[in-house]
C-alpha cells in the first residue's frame, strides 16, 4: 500500500508582504529512486496543519520520468470532510523531479486544523516512487504532521482516510508562509483556538492547589497531546475523572481599549473552570451547551497560556450527560468586540404575513446610555440581498433587547420537498465600532398539530422519523466538529430513503449538524441530554435552555422534545412547569411533553402548539376532563401506555397475528395517536463493525471497537464449537441473512403502522447499531442489507399494506388475507378499481379477486383504508412460494404491491415412519405420527426392540428409574428424541435428567427488538425445510419465545443453534436441536416447542423428520450395556436425589 507525501504551499497575501520572503518547507528536497506498483486507482494524501493560519497557494508533487498523463489533486479540511480547494489538473512532464502547480486562487487554511491535500494516482500497475516517513515530524517552524500521517482510499475523488500498514509514502513537498488573507469583521475578530492542546489527568486533584493553571506549574512532562474540538477518550480512553487542558496561543489580533474580548466554547463537558493567564476567568456546568467568559483583564500582547479544569463524570444518568467521553468537545476562539456589542439575535417567522420579527440581545458595556445604528439585510441563502431595514436607537447600559422588523413579500416557504432557505445578518455601530450577527440558515415555515394530524405550513403531513444519538461516532464514541464525515453521511441517506424527521433522542444536534438538515430538508425533533432518566429536577432545565438559544434560528427544528419514558415524578413536574419559561425563549414551535407517555398522567395533553402556554393539544384517550383508553395490546412488552396520545410500542418477537389484529384496532373510538417509538428485529454485524473500524484506524482501547472486536471473537468461538462452517462459510453472510430478515419483520411492523388511520406519524427505532443491533444503519452509516428499499416502499405517499395469516399454510387450509392503502392524499376523493390476486412461482394467477378502493373527502380524510379482509380457501395449491399482488388499475400503483407466503403440502413428508414407540405423547403428536405412516407402540422398559425409535413428548413424568431405562434403551441402540427439553426438568435443577456430562441451563434471553438469531444445518432433521437463518417467514412459531441450552456439552451432530449477539444480555450461544452419541444409540434434545405448534407446517415437518432420523440411525440389532453402565449413570447425576 501507497501514501503520498503532499506538498502544499501557502501564498502570502499584499497585506502582509512579499510572500517569497517568508516561504519554509514541509519536507527538503530530494531526489527518490524507491519505487513501488499499485494497482490504483488511488487517492493518496498528506494530513498536517500549521500552527498560524495561512494560505495554499500551490501543490507540489514528485515526478518519475516514466509517468505520463495528469494527476488530480484536492485540498480537503478533515474535521468535516469539505473539499476547501480542488479539483486541480497537474500535468506530468516526463521527467523525474518535482512539479510545482500553483493554485490559480489562494486557499486559506486556519491554525492547528489537521487538512489532507491528496492527489490521485489512477493507472493499473502504475509505478510511484515511495519512502518512508511512520514518525510524526514538523519543519522546525509553523507546519508539522502526526505520526503515520499518510492516507489513502480506492474511491476516486473522495478523501483518503486509511492509513497504509507499512508507512510508504509517495513524496511531495512543500511551501509554507505564516499569515493570512484580508479578512472581513467577523473572521478579524474571531481567532479559532482549535487544534493541538495539551491534557493530563488529576487522579488525586492536585492541580488547583498545585496552580496548574500556571504556565510554569503545568506539568508538562505528564501531559499528551490532544485534538479541541475532541472527547478525553481520545486521550485517556475509559477515564472518568479530572483533568487539565492546556495551550498557549499568540493573539492575532491588536489589542484595544474599547474592544472587549471572550473565550467562547461551542460546548465542554461536564464542568470547567477557565484559567487565562493565571486569572481564573469563571466557571460553566453543561454538556452540550454553549457559552463565553470574558478574558479582556488576562489577555496580554505577545504568548497568552489557557488552562482548563475539566470534571468529566461517567454519563450514568445522574446528571445530564449521555456520553462518558467528555472534555472540549465543541469548537473553541478567542472574539473581539466593541463595548456596544450584539450577543445575540432570534428570527420569529410569520407564514402569513412574510414578517420576520428581530429580537436582538444588545450589551452596553460604556456604563452610560448608547446611540446605536441597527442594520437588518436579508437575502437569499448563498444569494443576493433581498431588502434592509435600518433603525437608530438609544439603548441603556447593561443589557436590553431591541426589536425590529422585516417584511418579505410572498415569502417562500420551508419544507422537506423544497427546503428554501434565507440568510439574515444584522449591525449594530455606535461610537464608530460595528458589531455583526449572522444568522445564515433562516426559513419560513409552520409546524404543529391540528385536528391530530400535523400540519406543515397549512398543509398535513404525515411524520416519518427515525430516532438516534445525532452526534454519536463511531469511531471516538463522541462525535464532535472535527470530523462530521461519518456522523453527516446519515442525513441524506435518510431523506433519499423516504424519512422527512430525525428524532435526535436524548441530545442535541451539532449545529453544523443543523445546517445541513436546514439545506437538506430534513424537519429535526431536538431533544436534549436532561430527557431520559434524569434524577434531579433542578438540573432539568440546563440543557434544553443553552439548547433553545443556540439552536432556534434553524428552519429544520420543528419540535422541542422534552422528556423521554420518564415515569410521573419531580423531574416530570418540573417539565410540565417549564412550558411558560420555554415560550419565553421560543413561542413558534410544536413542543412534545414525553415520548411515551410514561408519566400516565392523561388529563394533561401531550404536546402544546406554537404560541400555547397550556399542554392542550390532546391526543389518543387524553383529555383534560375524562380520559379513556385506546386499545390493549398483546405480546408487547410494557412500553405502550393505554390511552396515551404520544406512545411507544415494542412487540414480542416475532410479530404475530394476534397483535397485529389488536394493533389494527389501536385508537377506533379515540384521537389520533403519534408512535414516537416503535421498532422491530435487530442484529449486530460484529464481523463489518471492527472491519470498518479498523479502515477507518479506530483507536483499538476505544469502547466501541474493543466491543466489535469481542463479539466478532465470539462469534468465531461460536462457529468453531458448533461447526457452522459448513452452513456459512463466511460468517458475515449470516449476518447479511439476518439484515435481510430483519428488513422483513421491520416491512410488517411499518405496514400495520401504516394501516391503522389512527396514527399519525411515527418515529422509527433506530438510527445505527451503537452496541445493541438495533438501528437500520451500522455505526459507520451504511444501510443494513436490504432496509434502504424496504424503506423507500414502506414510506411511500401511496403504499400497499398486505398481509397472510399464517404465513406458511398448508396446501388444503384456509388463510386469512388483508389488505389495506395508505394514502397521503395522494388520491383524491372517488372510487379506484383494484385487483388482487395471488399467483405462483411461475406468475400465474391462482386466485384473484377485483375490488373497489373508496377514497373519502373533506378536510382531513383517512391516510389509511381496509380494502380487503377474509378468509381464504385456493384449491389447487402445491408446495412452494406464492405472492399476494394489490394493483390500482388504470394508474400508477401503489408501492409494497407484493407480499410472499410459503405453502406446504401435507403429503410431502419423510415417508412411511412404521414402527414407533412413544412415551408421554399427546394426541396430536400420535395422530402426527400416524398420518405420517407410523404404527404406534408404547413404550416398555423391559422390552428388547432392534431399530427402535422412541419419541419422548413433553407428558413423561417418572423418577430415575424411568429415566434410566430410557437412557440403557439408548446405551442398547436405540434412538431416543425427546420432543421438549422441559421434561428433564426436577425440583431443583432444568436439566436433571440430561444424560451429558455438562448439562447447561436453559437461556431464556430478551425476544422483542432484541431477539437471537436461530441457525440450522441443512441435515436430516431439517429435510424439507429451509436451513441456514432460521426466518419468521417459515419459522414464525417456532421462533417466538424460544430459549436454548447455554453452557451444555456440545452434541456430536448439532442441528440448529441459537446465538445471543445483541443488547439486553451478554453474548451467548447454546443447542436448539443436537443429536448425542450414547453408546450404541443415539438421542436427539430439541427446544423447539413442537408440541405446542401441532397443525404448524414447519414445526410438524420437523418433528416427522425427527422421528424417521431416529428410526433410521437406531441400531437393527440390541446390544449389551457397557460394563460399568450404572456408575455411569450415577456419575451424569441420573439418579433419585
């Protein structure tokens, strides 16, 4: 592998100079004779930064005189992956040395800022000259690099993030010269202090009274280097505790006396205090909000030395912090401004009128009245100015707000579908100085609930979210602004995908975050980090509050969010009570009370309009006076609250039709319902989640990583233990089977969503993996095999909800079919003819039936219709796939127009069984037997059988000595199956009777969104049946509250296997179905519920398939007990206790 050392030279603008003058290198010159071959293309880059801001002017690149043709290059800022400067064509010249192309516009770089200049190196077994360069380094002036600062990709035009194995590097070199361009107000007095820092912990917390924040006392020796904005993980993974943050920086700006100056920090977590100087400037609480001291008494001419103490706690839930990383986790600067100063300015849209009202926060820090000058200009974002107001005021010392107005005429509105957005910026001059306020992400739009549907700018709109820790990354757990590459990928995968809402659980976004979304299109429900769990009611505010004023000026907010499954408590009276502080900072969005609606309290409404002070807009059974339920539902697990208008639903897995009969009835004779939380099926790719981290050089002691690491060892353990290999020779190719299931099961869920017209919106769970399987996404952003088309369908305007009870039927049997239409007002009021059919393998209509979809009108007509619902009869049917077909004739059809079912043929089973003995069996299980040619036999212990099949059902009881003349009936060649594990249960013990030396425990592990994943063999046992993943299109019943034998001697023919790989519990595996060597038998331990599935097609194939194993492996003669056969016996604990 290849990296290319590049060269970037910075031009030095007429404001400071000749340029030529102050040139420095990063790399001397020298002449190359290494070459190496790459089957490219590649992109190879050069990651390094300066230690005072300049500008590129030109790109360097060292040449072979064999190299022909032109090289790409590119100028790229790490922390948020913007191409700055590029692409750029350098032709070769056919001659070995360095080729100098110089920009034809100077690029202005910031100071201590890690940037990547990459150029491209495309041709097949092209040859590239190469050294070595693993250590990091500087040219002894202003520009140095990190350690193994090469990178590289094989996508064409993007930028190079790998890091090589083996340190080559393809040289460049490089002009440097310190300085900057002419910069407007705003850049001349902000001086970003991002960058390297230093850190070191405080483990006994000596540094204040040691006077750490002292340059001098700092122990530098102790301190490492670390990246602001960044997480202490980085430095210090796993380290919960005090640290110390360190940096001296030279002011670029000239010091004045009527100038103020502040250290402003976008966020840093959790506590601080701030030394400049030596002069403690204050102290700040938070996580995620923003704040500044004033430094002007401490700031000096020449070297400045900034310390801060930071408290880092674990995010435990105490206090309002998710993450446990913690530190300067935002951006930070140093600002000027004049005494007469701007500190902030809010946007209060009007849709109607085209009104903007200007609140502006003003300072007068003169101690006397102020005549100022308001400047207000709006325009087109990126665009040009529309119209200004400007007003002249006096305004009092201290602090006032000043309101003006503007008027856009036909103002063009905010939405998913056509996210226009205007930029605002105000100046305030007094005494000669001028201060500015930009707010560059504006728009017009309206968003609230009205008849309990939402309502986007007078239209209705249905909700289709999804929920995840906006900021959270992969690869430094905390994802700050250095590095939004991965964290932004999210945000048009999800608008591409059909969802027009993120729901940002329990944090705030990045508000780099924001204006994307803004440009996107993409509406946000901002919650913040005091949603969930909080246990102190004085700290409920803290967040939500910095959030509120940093954030309101975002068309893509569209709701507040303020608690999160919190039950009725302090916490939950002190959300309700800060509605009236909350409209005094934000009078103009939708605010949501409680996601979930755990607090029960449903006299009061679970969200308020803007403009409302009162919890008023009811939903579901709420209502102020009387309240009343909205449906039962079965097999969910405790997070749905009957009645409540904002709920969470999580169904057993997997779904079956008995909840989603119930869920169709959800909400018939009450209000409409917001499912701000229901999600189905999760799996953790373990195997592409530590090959991901370790392309994109995931430090390896970071939680994340070490967990894919550990699961993805596990895994390898499992497929080793019970020789998988076979089934799926790449074990990430199962995982891939159960993406895929789990798009299926998410499918169905989404489909009775969109089926009952009583819900309104829904907000999907989740977003990424994080450590619990369970997003749609992987924690780098990429799509879990086959959700992104799902997805498209399943949120489409116009969609097919189409379902078959069950779904795998018997040939002969009736089955339920239903169909139903979501529609978005796509369709207008009228009658639509429709067909259905059913067709086979080969597409041939088996059935079909046509229908009339009736549309209805009005104001707010359903956004769902039952078209279809009946039971079926097909003659005809032969075993295999069918698919149910829903078509609108004479229009464009609706999406999710097929659904597939499986069909059974009765006759299609092992073959006549002959003689069977059977013990403690049930009806159903005999008259199984017999229809599939058994001729039953009951069992005898003292009777003598060659070939004997004994079936042992879940009825047996006895005492030892039952169970050991089964077991000697085995030990002499038969073959025992035991059709439930249940029956080797005693008093005392799950496994008593189980005649294996490590007799296990039986797991019972969560089955709702976390769920096992079940893996079967292609064997005898499974003859007829789908193997591999074992999937709920064939398997529904036998999967739903399925356990396995953990930590059991492992079987010397495994069948099916379960493997426990997500959250909920730790990682686990165990024997669904394995077969035991006894001595001259056999006998076969299965967890299936057989038994209780009697008429099921896959349960009873298997257990047909069970008894002819056993028949056909039982030995044709009897043979003698070992000699020592009863100590055995004894010894496997097979014996009265």
């Amino acid at each position: 592998m290849l990296l290319i050392i590049v060269a970037a030279s910075v031009w030095l603008a007429r404001h400071y100079g000749k340029g030529e003058d102050r040139m420095e290198n990063l790399f001397a010159d020298r002449e190359l004779d290494n070459r190496q071959s790459e089957a490219g293309p590649l992109e190879l880059g050069q990651v390094y930064q300066a230690d005072v801001p300049g500008t590129i002017a030109a790109i360097r690149v060292y040449a072979l005189p064999d190299e022909t043709g032109n090289r790409t290059a590119r100028i790229w800022r790490n922390h948020d992956s913007a191409l700055i400067g590029g692409p750029y064509i350098i032709p070769n010249k056919g001659k070995a040395g360095w080729i100098t192309y110089r920009l034809p516009q100077p690029v202005e770089i910031a100071e201590r800022t890690d940037y990547t200049v990459a150029v491209s190196a495309g041709e097949v077994g092209k040859t590239y000259p190469t050294a070595q360069n693993p250590e990091a380094g500087s040219n002894g002036k202003h520009l140095s690099f990190p350690a193994h600062s090469g990178r590289v990709t094989s996508l064409a035009g993007a930028r190079p993030v790998n890091t090589p194995d083996d340190g080559s590097v393809f040289m460049v070199d490089i002009e440097f010269v310190p300085g900057s361009m002419q910069k407007s107000l705003d850049v001349q007095n902000l001086q970003s202090l991002d960058g390297s820092w230093r850190i070191v912990q405080d483990t006994e917390n000596i540094g204040e009274s040691g006077q750490w924040f002292m340059k001098d006392k700092y122990p530098t020796a102790k301190a490492v280097s670390i990246q602001v904005p960044g997480n202490i993980s980085e430095a210090f993974p796993g380290y919960n505790g005090t640290t110390w943050y360190s940096r001296t920086f030279r002011t670029s700006m000239t010091l004045q006396q009527d100038m103020k100056y502040y250290l402003r920090f976008g966020a840093i977590q959790y506590k601080c205090e701030i030394w400049l100087n030596g002069t403690s400037l204050g102290t700040h609480e938070g996580t995620d909000t923003a704040f500044e001291l004033e430094a002007t008494r401490a700031l000096v001419r020449g070297d400045n030395f900034l310390a801060i103490r930071v408290e880092n706690p674990p995010g435990s839930g105490m206090l309002p912090n998710v993450f446990s990383d913690g530190g300067i986790v935002d951006h930070a600067a140093l600002v000027a401004q004049p005494l007469v100063r701007i500190t902030e300015v809010f946007a209060v849209p009007d849709i109607g009128t085209g009104e903007i009202a200007l609140q502006i926060g003003m300072e007068n820090n003169t101690g006397a009245p102020a005549d100022v000058a308001l400047t207000a200009l709006y325009g087109e974002f990126k665009g040009s100015d529309l119209g200004q107001e400007k007003s002249a005021t006096s305004i009092p010392a201290g602090k006032s707000v000043q309101n003006m107005k503007l008027v856009v005429p036909s103002p063009h509105l905010w939405s998913p579908d056509d996210p226009f957005l205007y930029r605002i910026a105000v100046t305030a001059e007094a005494d000669g100085k001028r201060d500015a306020y930009d707010i560059t992400h504006f728009g017009f739009r309206d968003f609230r609930i009205v008849d309990g549907y939402f309502y986007l700018n007078n239209k209705r709109i249905y909700v289709k979210s999804v929920h995840g820790t906006a900021r959270w990354d992969p690869i430094v757990t905390q994802g700050t602004p250095r590095d939004m590459s991965i964290m932004n990928k999210q945000y048009k995968m999800l608008k591409d995908a059909g969802f027009n809402m993120l729901r940002t659980l329990q944090s705030a976004s990045l508000p780099e975050q924001l204006d994307l979304a803004d440009e996107l299109g993409l509406m946000i429900y901002e919650e913040h980090e005091g949603s969930w769990n909080l246990p102190d009611p004085a700290k409920f505010s803290q967040e939500i509050t910095g959030n509120l004023l940093r954030d309101r000026n975002h068309p893509s907010i569209v709701i507040w969010g303020l608690l999160n499954e919190n039950k009725a408590n302090y916490v939950f009276d002190a959300a309700k009570d800060f509605l009236t502080d909350l409209r005094k900072l934000d009078p103009t969005r939708l605010v949501l009370l409680g996601s979930g609606r755990w607090d029960k309290d449903l006299k009061t409404g679970s969200a308020s309009n803007p403009g409302s002070l009162e919890w008023n807009v009811y939903l579901g059974g709420e209502d102020k006076d009387k309240s009343e339920l909205t449906g039962y539902l079965p097999e969910e697990i405790g997070a749905f609250i009957d009645g409540a208008g904002d709920i969470h639903v999580y169904n057993n897995f997997p779904t079956s039709w008995n909840f989603l009969t119930a869920f169709a009835k959800l909400g018939e004779r009450t209000k409409n319902m917001f499912l701000s939380e229901a999600g189905a099926g999760s799996i953790y790719n373990a195997v592409l989640e530590e090959q991901k981290a370790i392309q994109a050089n995931a430090l390896t002691n970071l939680g994340i990583y070490t967990f894919a690491r550990e699961r993805s060892a596990a895994l390898n353990e499992t497929w080793k233990k019970y020789g998988l290999d076979d089934t799926y020779p790449n074990i990430e190719d199962a995982m891939i089977d159960s993406e895929m299931s789990e798009a299926s099961e998410r499918a169905l869920l989404l489909s009775a969503i969109r089926s009952n017209p009583k819900i309104n919106g829904h907000s999907l769970t989740s977003l990424f993996n994080g450590a619990s399987g369970e997003g749609i996404m992987d924690n780098f952003r990429g799509w879990k095999a086959g959700h992104e088309n799902m997805l498209k369908e399943a949120w489409a305007k116009l969609k097919w909800n189409l379902f078959v009870n069950p779904t795998s039927v018997y040939a002969d049997a009736k089955f339920h079919v239903k169909v139903s239409l979501a529609n978005e007002d796509v369709l207008t009021e009228g009658k639509y003819p429709t067909k259905l059919s059913i067709k086979d393998s080969s597409g041939k209509d088996v059935w079909k039936e046509r229908v009339v979809v009736g549309i209805k009108g009005g104001p707010n007509p359903p956004f769902a219709y039952g078209v279809y619902d009946a039971d079926l009869m097909v003659p005809g049917l032969t075993e295999g796939k069918y698919t149910l077909t829903a078509v609108l004739e004479g229009i464009p059809n609706a999406s999710a127009s097929t659904y597939d079912f499986n069909v059974f043929s009765r006759s299609r089973h092992p073959g006549r069984l002959g003689l069977i003995t059977v013990l403690g069996t049930s009806k159903e299980v005999n008259d199984l037997l017999l229809g599939g040619g058994a001729v039953l036999h009951e069992y005898d212990a003292n009777e003598e059988i060659g070939q004997e099949a004994v079936i042992v059902g879940d009825l047996v009881t006895g005492d030892a000595a039952l169970w050991r003349s089964i077991y000697k009936k085995a030990a002499k060649g038969a073959h025992v199956v035991f059709l439930s594990d249940k029956v080797f249960k005693s008093k005392n013990n799950a496994y008593k009777w189980l005649a294996v030396p490590e007799k296990g425990s039986p797991a019972y592990n969560p089955s709702w969104l976390y769920h096992q994943e079940s893996i079967a063999k292609a064997d005898p046992i499974m003859s007829g049946l789908p193997a591999k993943l074992l999937t709920p299109g064939v398997y529904r019943n036998l999967l739903s509250s399925l356990h396995f034998i953990k930590g059991g001697t492992v079987p010397e023919q495994t069948t099916a296997v379960a493997i426990y790989n997500t959250y909920g519990a730790p990682y686990s595996d165990g024997i669904l179905t394995g077969t035991y060597n006894h001595h001259a038998g056999k006998f076969t331990v299965t967890t299936f519920n057989l038994t209780g599935n009697i008429g099921d097609p896959a349960a009873d194939r298997m257990l047909l398939n069970m008894a002819a194993f056993a028949k056909s492996n039982a030995s044709d003669t009897v043979v003698a007990l070992p000699a020592d056969y009863e100590a055995e016996l004894d010894r496997l604990g097979i014996k009265n206790d």
